[in-house]
C-alpha cells in the first residue's frame, strides 16, 4: 500500500467523526488567547520603552524633575543659602529612586540679545546649560568653541506658546511656528560693555523638559570663566534629575524633608504612570489566563477527535500499527495547524505594532517600528509550550 492510500484510509478511520465547526472553534479560542497574550506582551513592552527606554520619552509622567532649594524669608538675602554644594549633590544622588542628576548651570556674566525689523527688540537674556544626556533630543549642530561666533539655543516650548497665545495677540504681532522661529537670528553680546562679544544665535530646538534658554556648556563655562567672578558658577542653584519613579512615597519624603521645591505636577503624573503599569500588568494576566483557556480548548477537541476513533485505533493497533505510527499522523495533522495560528498571530501583532509607532510619531514620541526581543521571547516560548502540550496529549491519548 503506497503512503497516499495509507494517510487517506487513516484519515477517513480517525478524523471522519471530525466536526469542522468544533475545529474552528478551537482554532479561533486558541488564535484569540495567543493574540492575546503577545498583544499584552507588546504593551508591556512598549510602555516600558517609553517610560525607559534610551529614546527617553516624556510620555505617561516625565521621570525628569527639576529640583532647587526653597526660598524663605530667613534666607532671602543670603544667595548661596540656595546652592547645592558638592555635599547636596551626592545626597540627591543617593535619593531613593534617582538614577542620574546633573547641575543647572547659569550665566554669571552679562548677556544682551537684540532682533532688528518689524519684531526688533532688546532684552537682557539669562542662559542656563544642562549636560547633553539630559536633553529632551540633542539638535546635530549642538556645538560651541571657543572663537565661534555661532551660538546655537534651545529655546522652552512654553516661551513659544506664551509669546504665540499672550503676548502676539495683545500687541498685535505675528504668531510664529517652530520653523519660523528657527530661520530667525539673534544678536547676542556677551560679557561687560568694555569687553562684550558678539555673537548671532539660531533656534536649533525645542524642550518640553526644562522652562529657560539653553546654550552649549561649553559656552556657560567659557563665559563664567572669562567674564564671571572668582569662583561664579561652580554651585548651582538647580538639579535636574532623572528618576525611575518619582510618585514613590520614600523620594517625595526625602524632597520634603530637604526642603526642596520641584514641579508636583510632574509627581502627579507619575502616579498615573504606575496605574498604567498595573493595567498593563493585569492585561498580562488575563491575556495568560485566555491563553491557558485557548490552548486547553484545542487540546481537549484533539482528545475527543482521538476518543471518538477508539475502535478505528484498536481495529489499527491489532492489524500491526504502531502507537508511535499513528501519533505521528495524527501530529502532522494538528502541528501545522497550530503553526497557523501562531503565524497569524504573529502577523496581527506586528502590523499593530508598525500602527502604533505611526500613532505615537504624530504624537511627538518615538517607538520601534517592529516589535522587540521580548515579544519574539514570549513567541517562541508560547509556541513550544503548545507544541509540547499538543504532542504529549496525541501520544497519551492514542496510547491509552
């Protein structure tokens, strides 16, 4: 008999009491509990890449606070009452939840920055400098030298939108946009009338993270040193740290107990940062649960498919088929199948994926196009449990 004729004649003995309807079925519960599972496995993922990752997203709660020391009546005419000494710096560093902290650095020296044409004006410019790793994205040309007389800025968005919503309209001016901002140039002079320089600045970006100008550090530094008193600008008067959580009741204790002053704001939506992280949690364990109630629903038609051809099997076995023979038969016929399913799955949560980062993009955040190592980890786990599980309830149910 040639292997064509003999899988058509095991096909009609053992899958004849087949319904094509409870096959279905099971497939479908088992599709669903396997998106499922991975779709929870992608939020996770996701989300611990925007509250985490290295694109250092703002989204859900910022984990970057801006920290100084509160003024009091006792201490108002004292400035250095208000720095953090070196001391200060490594307590903050030690702080619960604080990953990373880096110093606010302003000018000491004077700065004058002037616009000729319909919008000319002239004001007096305060600076600050932050290290780079604590940018909301590094502009490409962000970069000072000595002797260049380019300056690039970042300016707050909240300038931008108190000048577009407040100011423009009660004086009559021209509302701006982002780009129209960065194609304007400023004159800045920089240190005393006897020695100033000039200097023309661009607008090279935008942060959402810290509310003031900023400039190169190498800028700051150049300028305290030429134009600053002795020893201006060594102690800062503001930390921005970035911290893992910062709603956690032991850092809000140590910010209080210091009596420093930060953005609650920013622990307010910390707080709701931790409830999505809980929701998403939970959408794991239900997806789990699915999954378990999905995978056992197709095992269990197996087992009726098997059970319901118990005398076809005993009819086999006593005309010199093997047990070993006929479960691989029927593994071939349920295997592929269960590949199917996974392959779909797979699809659906990738093509969620490449809609999402779209989502995200035109939100201003940034995630991975295709889906990361975790969800390929939790695939090919899910998909070996299941083979297994298929295969040893084939085997046990046609040796029995």
């Amino acid at each position: 008999m040639s292997d064509k004729t003999r899988n058509i004649l095991l096909r009609k003995l053992l899958l004849r009491n087949n319904s094509k309807g409870r096959l279905w079925a099971a497939m479908i519960a088992l599709f669903v509990g396997n998106t499922l599972l991975l779709l929870s496995v992608l939020i996770w993922w996701n989300f611990n890449e925007l509250l985490y990752g290295k694109t250092e997203n703002d989204s859900l709660g910022s984990t970057f606070l801006i920290i100084g020391k509160k003024v009091t009546n006792s201490n108002m005419g004292q400035p250095g009452a208000t720095l953090f000494t070196p001391a200060d710096v490594d307590s903050v560093n030690k702080a619960p939840q604080v990953q990373s902290v880096g110093a606010i650095v302003s000018n000491h020296f004077p700065v004058y920055a002037m616009m000729g044409g319909d919008m000319g004006f002239a004001t007096d410019l305060p600076l600050e400098s932050v290290p780079d790793r604590f940018l909301d994205s590094k502009p490409a040309d962000w970069d000072w030298q000595p002797g260049s007389r380019d300056l690039p800025i970042i300016m707050s968005s909240q300038f931008l939108d108190l000048y577009n919503y407040v100011f423009a309209p009660s004086q009559g001016l021209p509302q701006l946009s982002e780009s129209s901002v960065k194609s304007l140039a400023l004159n800045v002079k920089a240190g005393p009338p006897d020695m100033a320089e000039t200097y023309t600045a661009h607008v090279v970006g935008f942060s959402d993270r810290i509310g003031s100008v900023l400039v190169p550090q190498a800028f700051i530094d150049y300028g305290n040193q030429k134009y600053g008193k002795q020893g201006s600008g060594v102690a800062p008067s503001q930390l921005i740290l970035k911290t893992k959580d910062p709603s956690d009741i032991k850092f809000t204790e140590f910010i209080q107990r210091k009596n420093y002053t930060t953005n609650s704001q920013n622990l307010r939506w910390s707080r709701i940062r931790a409830i999505v992280e809980v929701v998403a949690s939970a959408t794991g364990v239900l997806a789990l649960l699915l999954m378990g109630i999905g995978t056992l629903v197709f095992v269990l038609f197996i087992e009726l498919t098997i059970a319901k051809a118990h005398q076809s099997l005993t009819l086999l076995k006593e005309i010199g088929y093997s047990p070993g023979y006929l479960s691989g038969f029927m593994v071939k016929r349920f295997v592929p199948l269960v590949l199917v399913v996974v392959i779909f799955s797979a699809g659906i949560t990738v093509g969620v994926q490449v809609v999402a980062a779209d989502m995200a993009k035109a939100q201003g955040l940034a995630l991975h196009t295709l889906p990361g190592l975790p969800l390929w980890a939790a695939l090919t786990v899910s998909t070996g449990i299941l083979l297994v599980l298929v295969v040893r309830s084939i085997t046990g149910a046609i040796r029995e």
